[in-house]
C-alpha cells in the first residue's frame, strides 16, 4: 500500500536566483520612480513635439543596435576562427551575437511602447524622456554584466525591459476615457 504522492520540498533561491532577483527588483522600483516622476513633471505637448521627443528616442534605440552589430563585427575580426561567419566558434563572438539579439528585442519592444504613449498620451515627452535614459543605462549595465553571468546583467536587463512595459501601460490607461 502506497501513501499519497508528497512533492519534494522547493529549495530556496540560490545564489544566481536571488542575484537575478535583487536586480530585478531594483529595476522595478527605477522604473516606478521614472513614471512617477515623469508624469509628475509632465506637461502637455503639442503632436509636433512629442514626436520630436520619439524621434530623439528612436535615435537612441538606433544607436544602441549599431554599437551591438558593431561589436559583433570586432569580435568576428578579433576572432581568428570566427571571421568567415561560423557561429559557435568563438565565445567572444557568441556573447556579442546574444547581447546583439537582447538589445533587438529590447529596442523592438521599446520603440512600440515609445510611439503608442507619445502617440496618444499628450503628457509623454518627459517620461519618454526617462525610460530613454532608463534603457540606455540598462544597456550599458547589460553589456558590461553579460559575461559575469545572470546577476550581473539582471539589473540592465530591468532597466531596458520595465520602463517599455511601463510605457505600455501608461499609454493603455491614458486611452481609458
């Protein structure tokens, strides 16, 4: 006769886990401080001018891919092995191919979030500006966290990926009538 089926006990965060965790929590509480304080220093604009704002904010996104596909290019050059275009060569190249890729998808998701909360909430231009600088401080603190693991680049990967949603739903609820 068999007893009931008991789960195994759930093992506490480990370290990477609770890393991963701080950062993101960290990135959490900038992202509220950023939504706050933009709408707070918020005033209406005109359509010219928050488009304005969404122009100097895709600059930026722009720049951020450039710099990435930029240094997977360098990697590829530095990287004997890897210069004809083999992936999976050279663990240089693979970590500049992956920061390349998040940065895409973090850039793709922002530029959305950016253009419907400039697009439909008058007020946007001040905390565009802010989750701009949120996504590019993100980016360097991803970057340069990559290769030490994923707490080290969990705090980066907040400040690009919390602001966007933020956006969102900023725009989402500017909509509610």
């Amino acid at each position: 006769m068999t007893g009931p089926v008991v789960p195994p006990p759930t093992s506490p965060l480990d370290t990477a886990q609770r890393g991963v965790l701080r950062g993101m929590a960290i990135g959490m509480v900038v992202t509220i401080a950023a939504v706050v304080v933009g709408l707070a220093r918020s005033h209406a604009a005109t359509l010219e001018a928050r488009l304005t704002t969404f122009g100097i904010a895709a600059l930026v996104l722009g720049l951020w891919i450039a710099v990435s596909v930029g240094s997977v290019a360098r990697a590829r050059f530095l990287s004997a092995a890897a210069i004809g275009g083999g992936d999976g060569v050279d663990p240089r190249v693979d970590a500049a191919n992956a920061v390349l890729r998040n940065t895409i998808e973090q850039a793709l998701l922002a530029g959305f979030a950016y253009a419907a909360l400039v697009l439909v909430d008058d007020h946007a231009r001040e905390p565009v500006a802010l989750f701009v600088a949120c996504f590019s401080a993100g980016r360097l603190l991803f970057w340069s966290g990559y290769r030490d693991g994923a707490a080290a680049r969990s705090l980066g990967f907040a400040l690009t990926f919390y602001p966007s949603v933020a956006a969102l739903l900023v725009a989402g609820f500017a909509l509610i009538p």
